[in-house]
C-alpha cells in the first residue's frame, strides 16, 4: 500500500528506505502481483519498473544488502527495466537505452556491490576473457547504441565502479559507442574530474581519440571551459593541441569563438600551438575572438607576436572587418591603441568599403565617433552616401548627427535604401527617405543641415504629419511652423 500511494502522489520525489522496498519485491515474486496486467488495481508493476534501480542505489548507499538483485531482475515483468527505455519522464534516464543487462544499469547506477559479486564468481569459477561475453559474468557487454558498463559508470561519474572495472583489467577502457564516444570522452563531456583522472591513469588509455564530429576529449573540455580537465588533459603526452573536428576547427579556435578566457591562457602559454590554425572558413582564432566581441581574448591574441592579424576569412574578411560588421567597438578599439589601423584604407575587407562606411551602413555609432576621433579621416576617400541614407532609414539618430557634421555628405542625392528586415524599400533624397520611414527627428535634423527652404519643408511635413496629434510634440511642432511662417512674412 506504501509503495502504491508513493507511485501515486511521489513519483518524481525522494524514495522511501530501500531495503523494506526491495525485501517487499522479492517475498511477493512467486506471485507476481507486480503486474498490472495480472490485477489492474495494483500499480506496484509499472512503479517497480521505474524505480527498481534508484532503490538499489540508495540501499548500497545505506549499506544495506543487495543479495536480491540478480533475482528480481529476472522476474518476467521486471526484465522492462533493463531491455528497454526507462518509462517516465525523469531527467536521469536520458542516457539510458535499449538492450541493457544487469551489469549497465548496475554501472549507471554506482551500484558496486555487483561488480564485486561478478568479480568474484568470475575468479572462483577461473572464467577467461573469452567465455566472458554474453554471460552474467561478461563485465563489458555493449547495448544497443555500442554502450558498456564502463561508458556508462564513466558518463554518470560513478568513481567506484570505473575503479573496479579497471582494476579487472577484463574491460577494453577505449571502447567507443554508435558515435564513437570512449568512456573518456563521456566523462570529460560531464565535467567528471576525478572519472578522468581515473582513466587517464590506466596505461592502456587512449587520450586522444576523436568522436564522430572529430571532437577529441580535449577538444570537448576546451569547448566546455571544463579547466581543471583542460589542465589534466593538457599534462598528457597522448594529447594533440593541435588536432581538428569535422569543420577543422582546432581547440584554440573553439575556445576563443566562446569566450573561454582560461583555455585561451593555458593554450597560448604553450610553444606547440598554432595560433593561426584556420578553419573550413579560413577563419583564424582571432577572427572568431573578434566577431564574438570577446574583448580579453582579442587582446590575448593581438598581444602575440606570432598571429597574424590581417588574414581573411572566406568572404575577404579581415579580424577588424569582422568585429566592425558586428559592432563590436570594443575590439576595434583595441586595434586603435596599437595603432593598427589605416582609417582610409579598403583593404581590410573585398566589400571595397572603409570601416567608416561600413560602421555607418550597420548602424554602429560608436565605431562611427570612435573612427572620426581619430582626426585622420580624408573624407573624400569616403562614399557615405549610401550608408548615409541607410542609418536615415533604419532611424540611427545619433550616425545621422555624426555624419552631417563632418559637413560632407550630400543630402539631396538620390539613394535605394531598404529596411533591416528588406521588407521596404525606397529610393529618394535624405530628407524624403526620413519622410517614408517616418523619422521626424532625423527629417527636422536633416532640415536644420540644409537651406531655409528645405527647412520650411520638414516643418510643414511635420504639420501635416501632427494635425490630429493631439500630444505636446503634435502642439509643439504646430507652432513652431507658425512661428517660422510669421517671422518669414515679416
């Protein structure tokens, strides 16, 4: 009756004591009342199923006797528990799948005591490797997915089993499944410290084998900011620094693309690596340190005497094109304080524009200020027509303000814009785009840039635009026409 109110009301929670609940499953085995097919009203069956194994787990833990496990998993209506999916909706049994034995759900779950049982029968009856498989003694059979208890202790962070497993030496510690994930792999995937230290101890590791995205265990920990694996991993002969996944990324690549700081530090501190390693892209570490806006690492590297700062990727990008398209002004003003950067230049990208213009056309204020601080600009090297009229239409106040006091761009020009979204487009003056998209204060901006007619014009626009408006800047705008109107008159 507990167990059958627990199912009920507490599927999801805390389990009770585990060794009543085991004792209690094996004295009613004879009768399998456990099997709602066989009396609907108990629902024991389906419970038993789903928490046979978080039971054992915790009665090991409570150092109560698992003398009953071999038996109750031989039960007709509990062989579910380890051939099939784990019924429920409980987060821990994401890893779980077809095809389990005894011995994979022992080892994910950390219950040792049956490998020590295993161990034993296996030396009492002299058993080889070789009769091993297949058997309840087999202390490596693969599941479904290619998966041993090994990988699956490894996964979960069960110490004590990959130790006895080990320590057997009747176990391949490389063996990989359907996605070629070692038991290494896993445990570096999971953050499992001490499950890699463990590994990485066993001379016939291999520390370095890829998964299916070429991803080696290394490769995973940087990608994951797991440091104190990174420093493990990094201590180990077996490890390539250097090594690809399936886009040719390397390590330094990745962790720099992620902002990891720490990883870029360990990597960069070391004579073997290639700070230049380009991708299927052609992107460098820096490329993607810029592109991210990750301002520490963009420095690490640029600080570096061995990078290379003004390769392109793929598209004809430079690092610096990559972090103004992105506007991040914060790299670009690390470049500024090297004094790396020809203002004028059109070189840092095939696009054939300068930062100025591209900074403008992306809407990128403070690149924009940043590059006219600099007071190196030759405005006639710049077309900023376009990008111009483009941050009139997108309603960029403040480039709009920047650019007219250079006092060279040309307001009348007739230019195609379009929005963010390429859903509008149109092609006019300044002051007509600002009309379209109806950025007042952009258009009276533009008005007080141009002559007194032009200025008469937006206020009038302004007029008509505000007749119904009712606000104080309906009010406002009114009058101020007016007032404009009458001082002309006079």
């Amino acid at each position: 009756g507990f167990c059958s109110s627990h199912y009920d009301e507490h599927r999801l929670h805390s389990l009770p004591s585990s060794a009543p609940a085991f004792s209690f499953y094996v004295i009613t085995a004879d009768l399998d009342p456990l099997d709602p097919e066989i009396d609907p009203d108990l629902l024991l069956g389906p419970y038993a199923r789903e928490y046979c194994w978080d039971h054992a787990s915790l009665a090991e833990a409570e150092g109560e006797s698992l003398e009953y496990i071999f038996e109750i998993t031989q039960w007709h209506s509990l062989k579910i528990a380890y051939t099939w999916r784990m019924p429920g909706d409980y987060c821990a049994y994401r890893h779980i799948s077809r095809g389990m034995t005894l011995q994979h759900l022992a080892a994910y779950y950390g219950i040792s005591s049956i490998f020590e049982q295993i161990g034993s029968t296996v030396q009492k009856a002299k058993l080889t490797k070789e009769q091993l498989p297949g058997s309840r003694s087999d202390l490596d059979p693969k599941d479904c997915e290619g998966r041993t208890p090994l990988w699956y202790a490894a996964c979960n962070g069960q110490r004590k089993v990959v130790k006895l497993l080990l320590g057997s030496e009747r176990v391949d510690v490389n063996l990989p499944d359907k996605d070629q994930k070692t038991p290494l792999s896993k445990a570096v995937e999971n953050d499992h410290e001490n499950i890699v230290r463990l590994l990485l101890q066993n001379t016939k590791i291999n520390a370095d084998l890829p998964d299916w995205n070429q991803q080696t265990p290394f490769a995973i920990a940087a990608r994951n900011c797991h440091e104190n694996i990174v420093r493990l991993l990094l201590q180990n002969a077996q490890v390539d620094v250097n090594s690809r996944d399936h886009i040719q990324q390397a390590s330094l690549a990745i962790a720099a693309e992620r902002g990891h700081e720490y990883v870029v530090r360990l990597l960069l501190a070391r004579t073997d690596v290639d700070c230049n390693a380009c991708d299927d892209d052609k992107q460098t570490p820096l490329h993607r340190a810029a592109y991210n806006g990750h301002e520490n690492i963009a420095k690490m590297l640029l600080d570096k005497e061995e990078v290379l700062i003004w390769t392109k990727h793929s598209l004809g990008w430079t690092p610096l094109y990559n972090a103004v398209h992105k506007g991040h002004a914060q790299i670009v003003r690390l470049f500024l304080e090297r004094n790396l950067i020809d203002v004028d230049s059109k070189d840092y990208s095939d696009s054939n524009e300068t930062l100025l213009e591209c900074a403008a056309r992306k809407g990128c204020a403070e690149i924009v200020r940043l590059l006219l601080e600099t007071g190196e600009i030759d405005m006639n090297v710049h077309d900023l027509s376009q990008p111009f009229a483009q941050a009139v239409a997108d309603g960029s106040e403040e480039i709009v303000k920047l650019l007219l006091e250079t006092g060279t761009v040309n307001t009348r020009m007739n230019v195609e814009v379009s929005t963010i979204s390429r859903e509008d487009s149109f092609s006019g003056t300044a002051s007509e785009i600002a009309k379209h998209f109806k950025h007042r204060s952009i258009l009276e901006l533009i008005g007080d840039h141009e002559d007194p007619q032009m200025q008469e014009d937006a206020a009038r626009y302004q007029l008509d635009e505000s007749e119904d408006d009712q606000s104080d800047d309906g009010i406002q705008l009114i009058s101020m026409w007016r007032q404009r109107q009458r001082a002309n008159a006079s």
